[in-house]
C-alpha cells in the first residue's frame, strides 16, 4: 500500500503531456500536427483511464484499511517561514479522483465525435487535459496555499473553455463574466488563507485544524476574527459553485460547448467549492455562525436554484440552474453536519447531471440540423417536442436522468437527497420545508424540460422537415448556415465544401468531415469508407460515440446509489460509502455508522416521492395540451387565462413566470448597483481629475501669468512706483496683523 501511496504525487501531471505536445506542435509543426489531428483524443483518454484505475486501486486500499497518507517535502525555508508541497490522499480525495476520472474520460469520449467538425479541435483537448490535471491537482493537494494554486488555475482553464469560440460576442462576455465573478470569491479565498496563517502560522490542513480547535477552546484567539477568516473561505466555495449570491456566473457558461458544460456542472469546478468546504468542515464545525451560514446559503440557493429554472427557454440554462439549486442541497448538507450525506449526494448528482447535460448536447445535435447553428434556436424548447420517435436511445437516457434528479427509487438521486431531506427534519422544520417543496419544483422543472423537448410535435415545420414525415437529405454542421431550409441549398453548399475543403476525421468513428476556413459558418459532408454519400433523416439520433458516453452514465444513474445505501444485515454491511468516508467522519467525531430505522426511511422516502409526483402532475397538466402551439409557450400564464379553474390569480402566476425568466431580476440588480454604478463612479473621478485636480494646477499657472502680466505694466520701470507697490504692500500687511491681534 506505502509504495501505491507513494508515487500518487505523479496523478496531476498524467494528463499533461497532450496539452505539452499539442503546443509544441502547434507552435513549431502546426501543419503535421492538425494532419494527425485524431489521434489527439486517444492519448487524452488513456492517459485519463491511467489516473482512473489508479484511483480506484487507492479507494479500494481506503476502505480495506481506513487510513490518511500525506506525503510532503520542502519548497521553500526562511527564517521562521516555510513552505511544503505534498500530496493528500484521504476518502474525499478518493471520491473527487473517480468523479473527475470516469466522468471526464465519458465526456472525451462523447467530445471526439461532437467536436470533430470544429478547426478548434485540438485546443479543445488541450484545454480539457490542462482542466482535468488542474482539478486533480486540487483535490490532492496537502495544504492551502497548494489549493489556491491549482484553484486558480481551474478558473482559468473553465476561462478558456467557457469562451472556446471566443469570435462570438456572447461567448466571450460569458467568459469575462465567470473569471470576474469567480475572482471576487477568489480574492477572499486568499484573505481567508493569509488570515489563519496569522492565526496559526501553517497552511497544512492538520496544523490548521488542530492549532484553530485548542485556541478556540482554551479561548487564546479573537473568535470574531477567526469567524471573519472562516467567512473569507466560504466565499471562494460560493463564488466556484455558484451558490447565492455569486451564481450569475453559470447559466452564462453555457455559451461553451456542451461537452464543457457537462464536465464543469458535474465532477470538476462546481464541484470545487463544494469539495473545499468539505475539506474545511473540521475547521467550520467549531465555528457555529460559519455552519449556520453555510446551511443558510444552501437552503436560500435550492430555492432560488429551482424558482429561477421554471421558465427558462434554454434547455442548458434550465439545466444550469438545476445544478445550482442540487448543489444547494449538498451546501445545506454540508452546514448542517451531514458529512456523509453531502458527499453522497455530490457523486450521484455528478452522473445524474452529466447524464442529462451529454443528453442535450444530442438533442441540440438533432435540433441544428433544422435550424441550423444559433443557440437562441438550436437549444431553445420552444422550437422543440416530438423527438420521441426520433432519437429514442437519448430520450430514453434523458427520462432515467430527470427521475433520478427528481428523486424517484431506486435511481442514484434518491437515496442521497432522502437521507439529506430526512437530516434536515432535525435540524430545522421550516428548512425541511423549503427542502422538501422545492423537490416538487425540481420535478415540475424537469419534467417541463422533457415534455417540452419529447412529448407533441415539432413546433418547426421546415420546407424539408415536418414532424409527420421522413425527408432526407445531406447532414448539415452542428455549426451550419443559419437559416438553411432548402434542399437545393444545402447540396449546393455541401458540394462547394466537398471540392474546396480538407478532410477531417474523429479517431472513434469512421467518418468525415469537411472543414473550411471559418467552420461556424460552414457546413460538413458525412462520407462512408466506400466514399458514398450518407444521408439522414432529421431529426436523427446521435452517433455511437456520443451515445456509448450516454449509455454507460445510465449505468451509474442506475446502481451507483447502492454505495451509500444503510443496509446490514447478519453481518453483511453493503454501504461501502460509511467504509470510504470513516476516518473523514471520525475526524468530525462523529459516528460514522449511521443506521437508519427503516420505518421512518420509507415513511420520509414516500412524503418527497409523492411530492415529486405532485410536480410531474403539475408539469404534465399545464403544458401536455399545448404541445402543438408555438405561441403558448408561456403556459402557466396560458392556463390562467383559458384554463377551466383559476387555481391562482394572474398577476401571481405573471409575477412567478417574469421572477423566474428574469432571473430573479439579480443579474439586473447587479448591472445596475455594481456595472452602472462602477462606471458613474469612474465617468465623477474622470471629472475630478480633469476639473478639479487639472483645474487647480491649471488655475494656478493661469493666475501666476495674469498677475505677472499686470505687475508688468504696473511698475514701468520708476523707483517711485515700486517704493509705492513696496509701501502698499506693508501697509496691507501691517493691516491684517493689526486685526489679527485685536480680535484674537
């Protein structure tokens, strides 16, 4: 075990040489290195399942032995100052290594086949390797100031990726809003860090804990002090994870590819703040208004999380805002204690929540074909249903993941949020309740999500497309023509790129494609091996590849909820999870086997399935009859106006529909309180710099010329007139003195 446990340091540099090689390529060899531009994605996955089994050769050796390793050496020493690296490896650090793993190999994986058509293909591996080492870097890391390293440079690479196609205005303001949130969570992250080094004079996670508990106990430090540094932590987990109120950032990140998308809202930098609060919760659970805190910001960002999704057009924004109100739950978890139910709930919502994200990046996949490239159309649901018949494996897979989301047994999500729900009965009533309504919201949300997408008809009626018919013709790019429509045109245009265009290939599917200059705006050929044209008919399920990725995370929605399961019976203990988690949880002392009273498990697990059902009834009565109309799209306030009861006046139900699609009106808030007034404070320091500052200098110059110039004429070169000016002079003078003295 040592010796495993030893070179585990080697787990963040893995994934590193493909982004090394593919810069050196491109820098010195780019036309040799974009000609072998599929091979690209064969390296980046096998280096990743390197790190993978690796990974879960360290889980297993944890739950067998129920032990810690840190391993660290000297980087720098001076005087009474030092600093160490070293690698950490405990259960989170195991946990967060085989989320990071298994879901970003399924995501290259689905990435090779969705990414092939684009010029910026092998950037975006580059970026992806450089992001997964980051993050695994992270989660191994043995002290505070590591973190903060490798923190940084997942937001930087989440940069990168988020503004991938940077040429689009939106895209690159979505990029420049996430990096500017995130530093202001950042910049107290950092503070926090400076702070308890003052306190305790060490980054190492176990001088912390231990220095921080014994002076808070024998009451040697400033509490408020040590509760303002603890604060400053927090806020780099709510800034990374999107919790209230630094989470405008997320839904704007879906301007990144889909596969990005996926990746970030599911293993990598959401799952980073939620990740360092877990791993500071030994030094948050001695500070009782951080945990409150903590439980509060969760419970406010499940509400809002899901509030804000009810109206939402954008099938990945919907989803965005999802992640945000799920991570809400492990937030509140988190606050109230509940170690081991947090971290349950953050490994199924991983695969849950990539499941769906892979999902929508096929059905956005079928939806360009019709519309062609615009993501106010390819991913907007109102332009969507009746794909059912269409693309039945990604249907199929959506629905396991939106149950599971909902919480509907024996699926992943179940277990993992009944045993959060079932916590915060004891921890706060009116908790429990905003807790549990808001699984009904989630199953309205989702259920929404899904009958807008699947269920009725298509609501776009193309010249070559109809929802009742199967018309073929040439596939056209993720990235086509907007607003292609004809059949002409369309072969037209692919014939113009057949002749003119390179050739590009995915590695894992035997396929072609035909690349121009400026592939957003171009269009691409599917060419068989014998060189025939292959035709579909659209909408059309995605290609293996991007299907296998699908397939196997329905696989993890299914079982992976067994790990955590409470079960033991005659000697049989099945929670594997408890195994894992027991030297984290007996560092919080607390009892690392908890045993639940079966009764009141399945009493609690009824009250939040039936009130998941209660969304889905909700959801599937207001929007199942008004499939077929495009411009009802705004059902809650249709239904009120020609629904046969008004449940609810129209004014609340317009009230919740524009809250909702306006975000809450926050992003508004904050460009107008911070953007507008950032911008009026810099337009009044502009004018007193120029007006004020400017002006004296300028006023006094300007005053020294004009009594200079009339000096000038004054004394015309007499002795008679400067003895007067001199005698004047005196006089005045002699004045002020005089009435000084008399009245002071």
């Amino acid at each position: 075990m040592e010796h495993t446990y030893q070179y585990s340091w080697i787990i963040p540099f893995v994934p590193l040489p493909v982004p090394i090689l593919l810069g050196v390529g491109l820098l010195l060899f780019p036309t040799a290195t974009k000609k072998l531009r599929r091979i690209w994605a064969f390296p980046s996955i096998l280096l990743l399942s390197i790190v993978m089994i690796f990974s879960v050769d360290l889980s297993i050796q944890q739950i067998n032995r129920n032990s810690i390793y840190q391993y660290v050496w000297s980087w720098t020493i001076n005087n009474d100052f030092y600093f160490e690296f070293g690698h950490f490896i405990d259960p989170i650090s195991s946990i967060m290594l085989i989320l990071i793993t298994t879901v970003g190999i399924l995501v290259l994986i689905y990435s090779d086949n969705y990414m092939s058509h684009d010029q910026g293909y092998l950037r975006f591996f580059a970026y992806m390797s450089f992001f997964n080492s980051s993050m695994l870097g992270l989660v191994t890391s043995s002290n505070l100031i590591q973190i903060y390293i490798f923190w940084e440079l997942v937001g930087m690479c989440s940069y990168l990726l988020i503004g991938f196609w940077f040429t689009r205005p939106i895209a690159a303001n979505a990029c420049q809003k996430a990096f500017v949130t995130n530093r202001v969570g950042d910049f107290g992250l950092l503070l926090g860090i400076l702070g308890f080094y003052w306190i305790t004079g060490s980054f190492e996670f176990r001088d912390l804990f231990e220095i921080v508990n014994n002076l808070i106990y024998n009451n040697e430090v400033n509490l408020l002090f040590v509760t303002l540094c603890a604060f400053l932590l927090f806020a780099g987990a709510v800034a990374k994870s999107a919790q209230f109120p630094l989470h405008v950032w997320l839904p704007d990140a879906m301007e990144g590819p889909t596969p990005i998308s996926a990746l970030i809202h599911a293993a990598t930098m959401v799952a980073a703040g939620i990740f360092l609060v877990a791993r500071l919760l030994p030094l948050f659970i001695v500070i009782p208004y951080i945990m409150n805190l903590i439980s509060l910001i969760g419970i406010i960002t499940v509400l809002l999380g899901s509030t804000l999704a009810l109206a939402q057009k954008d099938i990945k924004r919907s989803l965005a805002y999802s992640t945000m109100s799920q991570l809400g739950y492990t937030m509140l978890a988190l606050g109230m204690g509940s170690y081991r139910a947090a971290l349950f709930h953050l490994i199924t919502h991983a695969y849950s929540k990539a499941l769906l994200f892979l999902g929508s990046g096929s059905i956005i996949h079928s939806m360009e074909a019709i519309v062609g490239y615009s993501p106010d159309k390819s991913q907007n649901m109102v332009l969507m249903g009746g794909l059912t018949k269409h693309v039945p494996i990604t249907k199929t897979s959506f629905l396991l993941g939106t149950l599971s989301l909902c919480g509907f047994p024996p699926l992943a999500c179940f277990w993992s949020k009944d045993e959060i729900l079932n916590d915060s009965w004891l921890y706060s009533p009116i908790f429990a309740i905003i807790a549990c309504s808001t699984v009904g919201l989630t199953a309205f949300y989702m259920f929404r999500i899904y009958l807008l997408t699947f269920e009725g008809h298509l609501n776009v009626n193309f010249q070559n497309y109809s929802g009742k018919t199967n018309n073929s013709f040439y596939s056209i790019s993720l990235w086509g023509k907007e607003g292609t429509k004809t059949l002409n045109r369309n072969f037209r245009l692919l014939s113009l790129l057949t002749m003119n265009n390179k050739e590009r290939s995915s590695f894992f599917w035997n396929k072609t494609y035909r690349i121009d200059g400026n592939v957003r705006n171009g269009t691409f050929l599917t060419i068989t091996p014998f060189g025939a044209k292959k035709t579909f008919s659209y909408p059309h399920e995605s290609d293996n590849t991007m299907l296998f990725p699908m397939l196997v995370l329905v696989l993890f929605t299914l079982f992976i909820g067994s790990i955590g399961i409470p079960f033991n019976q005659e000697g049989i203990d099945l929670d594997i999870l408890s195994k894992l988690l027991t030297p984290s949880i007996n560092l919080l002392h607390q009892n690392s086997k908890k045993w639940v009273d079966w009764y009141e498990f399945f009493t609690n697990a009824t009250f939040s399935v039936s009130i998941a059902y209660f969304g889905i009834f909700i959801a599937s009565f207001l929007y199942k009859p008004f499939y077929s109309s495009l411009q009802n799209f705004n059902l809650l306030n249709s239904f009120a106006k020609r629904g046969p009861k008004r449940i609810i006046s129209d004014k609340i139900i317009n009230f919740i529909y524009d809250w909702s699609y306006n975000r809450g009106y926050i992003d508004a808030f904050y460009t107008i309180s911070l953007t507008e007034g950032i911008r009026r404070l810099a337009k009044l320091t502009h004018f007193l710099d120029r007006r004020i500052i400017d002006g004296i200098t300028n006023g006094v110059g300007i005053s020294s010329f004009f009594v200079g110039e009339g000096i000038k004429y004054v004394g015309g070169s007499r002795i008679s007139s400067y003895l007067l000016l001199y005698l004047s002079y005196i006089f005045i003078f002699l004045l002020i003195y005089y009435f000084l003295n008399l009245y002071l």
